[in-house]
C-alpha cells in the first residue's frame, strides 16, 4: 500500500479513506495485516501520511518497523561488508545471527555489550592532521622540551603518556582535511560548554522519601 494519507477538506470521518476496499481487493484475507505486506510512504505531508495513526490503531494494522532475520540477511548478502555489527536486538537473537552471517556469508560479525569497543583492521591509510595540543597532551615533558620529533605511533595504536591509549576527537569537515583535536578545542570551535550528566543510585528507602516530598508539596499546592 502506498501512502495511507487524510483529505485536508474534511474533519469527519469522510477524511480518512475507505479502509473496506483494501479487503476487497484481497480475496481470502481475514485482515488488514494479511491483506498488506508493506506499507510504504512517499513523503511525510499530511495528505499521505495523516491516516495511518488511525488505520493502526483503529484498525489494528499490525506491523513492525524492525526488518526480521532474512531481511538483515538479504541486505547483508546484497552489499557483501567485510564486518557486520549487530548493535539492537536481543542477545540470543544478534548471537544466532552472528552465526548465520559468519557461517553461511563468510563475513565477520560482532554484537558488542554496552561500552565495548570493536576494532574493525583496515588496509586503507588515511593521512589524518593533529593539532600541536593533541600532540603535547600525548607526549611527556622530556619529549616536549627536546628538539626530536615525538613517536606516537606504535604498532596500530596511538600512545600517549605512560604506554596509555591516547584519547581525542577526530574532525571530519567537508573540503577539509580530517584532524585529530582535544574536547575543549572542539568545544571552542562549536562555541558551547562543557556539559556534565551525573547519576546517582537511589535506594528504595530514598524513593519513598522523594515519593511522599512530592505527595506533601502536590497537597500544599
């Protein structure tokens, strides 16, 4: 089906389309998610997209944003990656068809936890520039004041003091070349503040003490 929009001339019932033709148009479904196998949207006005709230729910259009296991198979096989990263999905699901691409693909997959870093290897060089407070956040004061040009390559990796993985922002700008800088050289190129989030794990016998602050200040009111 395309589009699924509302008549702007209308503000009854009459705006929406006549549903029943969809059924008739299908012999032998029992429903509208029988009847259709997508739904598919041109553009996001009103006039095509204004009904589908009500055809869902009213309805009850059953149908998933989400493309199943032969879809993301289908999609794998037709672009041929070289590494697939499963990133939302449940984990026995993403862990089945991390089998299935490496098995039946031949490709690598992953499906990394929350805060896991994948390190995907590369044959392509790409000459990135670095700013010189990236560089002396990396080197130690011996190197900084001698004349020799600093080593931070090692291996594939970038180091910084102490053997530590060196950490910065990499910038990408159109017609630019790509360079490596520090956060607060990047918050002064974007005009903004730092910006902190802090969490703090409540106890239950904490909740109930916010829970009965808001029930006093809700009854004072």
């Amino acid at each position: 089906m395309f589009d699924c929009g509302m008549h702007m001339g209308h503000h009854d019932s009459q705006r929406y389309p006549d549903f029943a033709r969809i059924l008739a148009a299908a012999p032998g479904a029992a429903d509208f998610t029988s009847a259709i196998s997508c739904v598919v949207i041109t553009h996001f006005h009103l006039d095509h997209i204004g009904a589908l709230p009500y055809f869902t729910e009213i309805h009850q259009l059953s149908f998933s944003p989400h493309t199943d296991s032969k879809g993301i198979m289908d999609l794998t096989e037709f672009l041929s990656p070289n590494h697939v990263i499963l990133v939302h999905g449940e984990k026995p699901q993403m862990a089945f068809l991390k089998d299935r691409i490496e098995s039946e693909l031949g490709m690598s997959c992953y499906y990394p936890a929350n805060n896991e870093t994948v390190s995907i290897p590369t044959a392509h060089n790409l000459k990135i520039n670095a700013t010189d407070k990236f560089i002396s956040s990396c080197t130690t004061p011996q190197a900084r004041d001698g004349l020799q040009e600093p080593n931070l390559i090692c291996g594939d990796h970038l180091y910084g003091v102490n053997g530590e993985l060196a950490e910065g922002i990499l910038l990408m700008e159109k017609s630019r070349a790509p360079k490596i800088l520090c956060e607060d050289e990047l918050l002064q190129l974007l005009g903004t503040e730092r910006h902190s989030v802090q969490f703090e794990p409540l106890l239950s016998s904490r909740i109930e003490e916010a829970q009965s602050a808001i029930v006093d200040d809700v009854a004072s009111e």
